[in-house]
C-alpha cells in the first residue's frame, strides 16, 4: 500500500483515499462466517462508513442497500477476529507508518498514554473488562487503551497500542507497548507520562527504553518534605525505601509563579521523576514534560473516526478504536508523504488537508459504493383537515 505514494501523480482523490483505506483495513485478520456470501471488504467497508461518520454500524445497514441486512451479521464477522492476532497485526501497520515516514537519523519524544473510551453499560465475561476514570460523558467507566505517541508537529503517529483490563500491572501493559517501541528503528530522546504511570514497576520499565519524565504523586512525608521549598533544586528520591522493591531516582523539583494564569496566582512547586535527565535544570525538565500537551490535541482527531456502539464485548469496542487510530495514522502518512511540499529545512504542512476532510471524503466515497438512501420517513398524515393552498 504504501509503495504507491513514493511517485504521487497530480492529485489525491476521495477514490484513493477509499482505496488505501480498505487495504489497511483488509490486512487485518478477520476468519469470517463459514457460509456466508458476504466477503470482508463489505464488512470493512460499512465499518469504516461507520467510523468515519461516527455513527453506528446498525444506522449505516438502515440506511444503504449493498450491506448486510442487519448489523449482527456484521458484528458475527467480526467476532471472528481473534484478539491476539489483532493486536499484533495493528501494531505491525503502526510500525511500518513509523519507519515509512520518520527520519532514522532523528531521534524522538514518546508519549506513553491512557486512552480512555467511556462505557455506559455492563461488561460481558469478566468485570475487569472495564477500568474507572474520572466521569466523562456522564460515567466513570470505560474500556482502556495504552498507547505510544510520537511527539512531531508535521507526523505526530501512533507508535503501538494494546488494550488494558482493571486487573492487570499497568507495567505490564507498558511492556507491552514499549515492547514494540523498542522494536522500532526510532531513537527515543526522553518518555514522557502523566501522573497515572507514578508506579515502581512502571519507571523502571520506562527507563530501560529512554530517558523518563513524569510527575511524581504527593504522597509521603518524605516527598512532602523535599517538596517544601521556595527554589527549584535537584534532589534524589526512593520510593520504598528500605523494602526489596527500594526504587530511587533523580528527583527535580521545580518552582515556578502563576501570574493570573487561569485566575491562580502565587507560587506552585511540582516534582518529576526525571531518569537520565539530571544535565538539564529542573526548570528545563518541567519544560520537556510540558510538550506532553500535545497529545491531547492529536488524541482529539482520532475520536472523529471512531463508530459508536452500545454492544458489551470488547474486542468489537477494541476493532473500532483501532480502526480510528490506522485511519488517522494513515491520513498522516499521505499528508507528510504526497500533499505536504518540500521547502528548506522539511516541507510545508498544508493546515486544509485536515483528517475531518479525508473522512468526510472516505464518508461519501463509501455512501455511493455501498448504496446509501438519503430518504426519510414520512408522518403518513400530511396537512390536517381544513389546510390548503390559498385560491383566488
């Protein structure tokens, strides 16, 4: 797929977009229904209608005449995906985005993440299918999501994503992406976290990758102690200390003024964990993790090409998050690679090509091809008794 954008012709159009879409779409493994006359491009194709749009699957079957006459034949198909090979197939086409279009000779900022996709029903094999966030869209349950990120203004991709019960270390789900970080030929300068990944086993993975940046959680006397101060200053901590799993590390703690920011003023101190990072002050690492931000604007994007669904399992909510994470990934490889003009010192990011555009151009590439009606039922009634057109 992606050996066709390295000679672009004139232009790139919706068809072309539609096109490169379902083959990312159609490489990853789906087993399909034994006997069934439906093939898998139709099931990705009212998929990705479904995503683009952000609607349902069962309002995309409603409304068109060449998909199958019900979602659940849908969602049948693609309960035969297997997770695992899922998993690993997405994260394959993720790596092969990165290495495509990142610059080897560079090295980069990675932002590990929780992704968080709010759930307002029940779960349905096992309760730790569902994890607990603070309340958003009226819950505070959710399924979840660990992801990598690479900071870049022009090609800001998704690196790997995996998904994560409430049972489980969330080192673990951050082995697992880092995992495929590692496997990357993709230098990373500095890892950077929220407050969230404030945990022993989670630093001491992250540090064996690059070095790390995130906030430590004020708990303690200790901490509270090195903490109180009116200067920032380099310090070491240890978490445990004095326990088998004593963990310490380089503890910058940094002060700085709220000057009627956001209606605050005086001075706030806040400390990161900062490993590897003790040749800058901590005035420049409080700086770094800053640039973290980044990600919520990027996490915004892929949210306008994800399906919504009602339905409790997890792999088909899994199937749709992916599905927005490849979309967008691919929107930024056309857009760097095709449209994006070469200039001194990169090439000009044309800020028109945005993906609300590409989706809206899959949208309605895909509306003709699968045969949408744009029809709406009437009242059956018409004008009450005693209406009418005037008459001279």
């Amino acid at each position: 797929m992606l050996e066709e954008l390295t000679e672009p012709d004139g232009q790139i159009s919706a068809a072309k977009m539609e096109t490169l879409s379902l083959e990312l779409l159609s490489s990853l493994p789906m087993e399909g229904v034994e006997g069934s006359p439906l093939d898998a491009d139709i099931i990705w194709k009212t998929v990705e209608r479904a995503a683009t749009d952000t609607t349902s699957v069962h309002h995309v079957v409603e409304h068109t005449d060449q998909t199958p006459n019900d979602d659940e034949t849908v969602m049948d198909w693609l309960r035969t995906i297997d997770s695992e090979a899922l998993e690993d197939a997405v994260n394959d086409r993720l790596a092969e985005h990165a290495t495509t279009i990142l610059d080897p000779e560079r090295s980069r900022i990675v932002i590990i993440d929780f992704v968080d996709n709010p759930y307002h029903g029940t779960y349905l094999n096992e309760p730790s299918e569902i994890c607990s966030m603070k309340a958003r869209d009226g819950t505070t349950n959710c399924h979840r999501y660990c992801t990598a990120f690479v900071l870049d203004t022009n090609k800001p991709l998704t690196l790997a994503i995996t998904p994560v019960t409430s049972d489980e270390d969330a080192a673990n789900a951050v082995g697992r992406v880092l995992d495929r970080v590692d496997q990357l030929s993709v230098e990373v300068d500095a890892l950077l976290a929220d407050r969230g990944y404030y945990q022993e086993r989670v630093i001491r993975r992250a540090r064996s990758t690059a070095p790390v940046v995130l906030p430590v959680v004020k708990k303690g006397e200790r901490l509270r102690e090195q903490l109180d101060t009116h200067a920032s200053y380099w310090t070491e901590y240890a978490m445990y200390k004095g326990k088998d799993r004593e963990l310490e590390f380089p503890h910058a703690v940094c002060v700085s003024y709220q000057n009627g920011d956001r209606d605050k003023n005086g001075e706030v101190v806040r400390g990161y964990v900062a490993c590897d990072l003790t040749d800058r002050t901590p005035k420049q690492v409080e700086a770094l993790y800053h640039k973290r931000s980044a990600i919520e604007t990027s996490y915004r994007t892929y949210r306008e090409a994800r399906a919504v669904t009602a339905a409790p399992n997890p792999l088909i909510r899994f199937i749709f998050v992916v599905v927005s994470f490849l979309l967008r990934n691919l929107w930024l490889v056309v857009r760097w690679t095709v449209v994006a003009r070469p200039q001194k010192g990169g090439r000009d990011r044309p800020t028109g090509f945005t993906f609300e555009l590409v989706c809206g151009w899959i949208r309605d590439h895909l509306s003709a091809a699968l045969g949408w009606q744009y029809t709406w039922e009437t009242n059956g009634v018409g004008l009450p008794p005693g209406y009418g057109s005037a008459t001279a």
